[in-house]
C-alpha cells in the first residue's frame, strides 16, 4: 500500500506535546517510544529533530479536529510534509559529513512556526464543531452544543395585509417559522486499522542483543569471531523477522533497524578487509631528489600524497616507476610543471579516478591513460591500486 | 438532527474477525526482509571465500532482483484472490 503522508494526523490521545510522534506511530504502525527517542537524538544533529517535529506539527491536523494554521488538501499537506523531511535531512547530512550547522533562515522559519502554534492554541480553546443553519418549520430547535452560542439570525420582515376598503392597515402575523440552528459533532475519520497480533519491534531488538551477547561470549572463550559477523547477525535476524512480519504481527520499525545494521555490515566489512587498525596513515612524501624517490609507497587506510614539485632533478625521472598502494582512502600525486605520466589507476571498489582532467568514478574504476609530456619534459609511470576511495593525480 | 448523520462506532464485535496475528501480506515489510536476507547471504559467500570480492559487481543487484520479483508476486497473488 503506498504510504501518502497527507493522511497523516496527529494523535490527541497519545501525546506529550502536540500528538506528533503519538501520530506518526499509529501512521507507520510502530512504537511510539521509538519515535519520540529519534525525534531526540535527531534533535542533536543541527536540530533536525525539532525542524522534523514542529513542520509535522504546523501541517499535520490532529485526528479529531481537522483545523491547522495552514489550511490545504491532502495532497498539499503530503508535499509541505516531504519539503519539511527535504530540510531536515539536509541539516541532518550537513551537520554530520559537512559540519553545516543550521543555518539562519531554519531558525526563523522555527520561530514562525511557534508564532503560529501560539495562535493555533488560541483558538483550539473553542472545541470544534460544525454548525449547519436552516429553517425547520414547527419544530423545536434542536440541542446546542455546550459553550457553543447559536449566531443570531434576524427575523423577517413580517407581511402587511393591505386593507382592501382603504381603512387602516390590519397586521397578519405570518405562520411562525422556527429559526433553529443545529450543531453536528464533525464525524470523526475511523482510525487506520492496525494490523493484527503482536509488536514486533522490540522482541527483535531483544533476539538481537541476545544473538550478540553469545557471539561475544563465543570471541572471548577463544574462538575467533570477526567484527562483521555481528553486524551480519543483526541484518540477518532483522530480515527474518521482516519476512515473518510481512504476513504475520506488526513488523513497524524493522526496515530502519534492518538499514542501520545493513550500514555497520558494510563499513565494518570494508574496515576489516582493509586490515584497519583504528589509526588512519598520513603519508606525505615531498623529495627534492629523484635518488630520495622510492619505487613504491603502500598505506593502509587514510592518506598518501607524493608531491614531485620541489624535484631539482626533473629530468633524471624520465623512465622512472611510482607504485602506489592502499586499501581506503585518498592517493594523490602531483607532478612538476611539463611531466609527462604513463597512468594505470584502478580502485576495486566503490571510488574515483581523476587523471588530469580525466574524471570516473563508480565501482571497480580502472584508468589506463596518459598525460603527455611538453617537449624536453621527461615521462614517468605511476601505478595505483585502491580498495575504495580516490585517486588523483595531477600537474601542478 | 437525522441518524444518518454518524457513522456508528465500531465496536470490537464489528470488527473483522482476526486470526491469530496473520494479516494480508504487507509487501513493502516482505520485499525488504528478502533484501537483507540476500545481502547477508552474499556477505556470507564473500567471507568464506567462495566467491571474490571482484564478483561483487554483479552480485549486489541480485538482492534487488530477487526481492523485487517476490514483491511483485506477492502482489499478483493478493490481487489475483481479491477479483475471485
């Protein structure tokens, strides 16, 4: 069933706030916990929680009361709810890998957005009803709802008789129409159905620590468990309890376990094959002498820069060979000004190649090219071989 | 103020009978586990050596492929019950 948030609505029962994590549990079918625990650790990285909550909350009706500061349909309200997860990730990627905090204009927006949940407490004071006039003749006015004053409705002009001897005009009271104005509770949405039988969420997460408990207990009794085999049991379990929950019990919340533990396996899959240490080399050799430049360099994870533009020498590195190794990170190599460069560069896994101003990336990326010498420049041959990351080499 | 007006409460009794916790196939919960299962699988593979880490290339789409054809089945299936 395709998921369209402008159904989504905040929960007057389950609430702490404004009904907004209550809401989005009961949408997605997931523990409530779980969601007020990510709006707050989300909240940490650059306020991304809070853009995330106070957006839902500005656009999102509550369940039993369909008024909001912004009035629009539902496919409006889906859109305005995706630009506001668009900000928030954008915070959220900016504050994690580009050290972006928020910038200014989120926290006006922020502030606005109080502004009008202030106004918005203002009037929820007035309990909602829908109120529907009309005449109904010879009838009591219907019950009024509590706290509600009916409007007042001006009583009609009532019709003189014209005397038809010309005496004086004789008033016909009217039949008496009875103004009444009746109030209706708003018929209330039927909840979305939950799916039948038990949460599994939390059993999984039990099943899981308990899985890596014994697989630790297992490494430190001696047998030797590698670091992504944890990982790997939290993907595996989750994904069975996700193939159980597709047809039995309520599997909310296993696809981000699933994708977190999918993210630990390949990092710590990449790490361990890379042999990583937990110290990242910083390799940075810049020779004033061909004699001083070695053959080859190697590094395990991190950086290795090769910077020949201090050669005094330049013409004695014509045939010479530069073998670079690595497994993740960056290798660079700059050459003086007019080197030519014979260039095998290939990285094994997902990465880049630039050579000059030839530019691939993507997985398994081999560059086989050559970067020609001016005339009286000599040429060099480098060869570099990279598990994941970035290779580039240049003249500078 | 007419009947017709509400829509009657559901009570528990209204509701459809429930069986146990089994519900009609949630596709998207089933298309993600098969993703998992599969990638864990080729990890698997992979660490014991009985394919390279060259062989990546055209293993990691098989996840995809393989929970996408059972998703689509699944959804052949349900809807092939819901028109008999």
């Amino acid at each position: 069933m395709a998921i369209n948030l402008g159904h989504l609505r905040r929960s007057p029962t389950d609430k702490h706030v404004a009904g907004v994590a209550g809401g989005i549990a009961h949408f997605f079918d997931i523990d409530p916990v779980v969601v007020r625990v990510a709006f707050v650790v989300l909240a940490f990285f650059g306020g991304a929680g809070l853009i995330l909550y106070l957006g839902v909350w500005i656009f999102t009706p509550m369940e039993d009361d369909p008024r909001v500061p912004f009035s629009m349909d539902v496919r409006s309200r889906a859109l305005a709810l995706y630009i506001v997860i668009g900000l928030a990730v954008v915070v959220l990627l900016g504050t994690t890998f580009g050290n972006l905090h928020a910038p200014w204009f989120v926290w006006v927006i922020a502030a606005g957005a109080l502004l009008l949940l202030w106004r918005e407490r203002q009037w929820r004071r007035v309990p909602y009803v829908r109120m529907r006039r009309g005449w109904v003749e010879d009838e009591p006015a219907a019950p009024v709802a509590e706290d509600v004053a009916p409007e007042p409705v001006a009583e009609p002009e009532p019709p003189v008789t014209p005397p038809a001897d010309g005496g004086t005009a004789t008033y016909v009271a009217p039949p008496r129409a009875t103004t009444s104005v009746t109030f209706e509770s708003f018929p209330l949405p039927q909840p979305k159905p939950r799916r039948p039988g038990p949460i599994l969420f939390w059993f999984t997460l039990a099943v899981i620590a308990l899985a890596e408990g014994v697989l630790g207990t297992i490494d430190v009794a001696g047998a030797h468990v590698i670091g992504p085999a944890y990982a790997a049991t939290a993907v595996g379990i989750t994904a069975v309890m996700l193939v159980v929950g597709a047809f039995w019990g309520r599997p909310g919340g296993l696809i981000l376990v699933g994708l977190v533990a999918s993210f630990c396996l390949l990092v710590s899959t990449t790490l361990h094959e890379a042999g990583w240490d937990g110290q990242a080399d910083d390799i940075r050799i810049a020779p004033t002498s061909t004699a001083a430049l070695q053959p080859s360099y190697a590094m395990t994870t991190g950086e290795l820069k090769i910077d020949l533009r201090g050669l005094t020498d330049v013409p004695s590195l014509d045939g010479h060979s530069l073998d670079l190794e690595g497994h993740i990170g960056h290798i660079e190599v700059l050459l003086p000004a007019g080197v030519g460069a014979d260039v095998v560069a290939e990285v094994h896994g997902p990465g880049h190649v630039q050579v000059g101003d030839d530019d691939h990336g993507g997985i398994d990326t081999t560059v086989d090219t050559t970067l020609p010498a001016t005339s009286g420049y000599p040429t060099i041959h480098i060869t570099a071989d990279l598990s994941v990351g970035e290779i580039e080499i240049h003249r500078g | 103020m007419s009947d017709d007006i509400f829509e009657p409460a559901q009570t528990p009794e209204a509701q459809p009978a429930r069986h146990g916790g089994w519900h009609a196939v949630s596709i998207g919960h089933l298309v993600m586990g098969l993703v998992f299962l599969t990638f864990v699988g080729i990890w698997g593979l992979v660490e014991s050596d009985a394919v390279e880490w060259h062989d990546l290339r055209w293993l990691l789409p098989l996840p995809w492929l393989i929970a996408g054809a059972a998703g689509l089945l699944a959804v052949a299936g349900s809807s092939i019950r819901k028109h008999r």
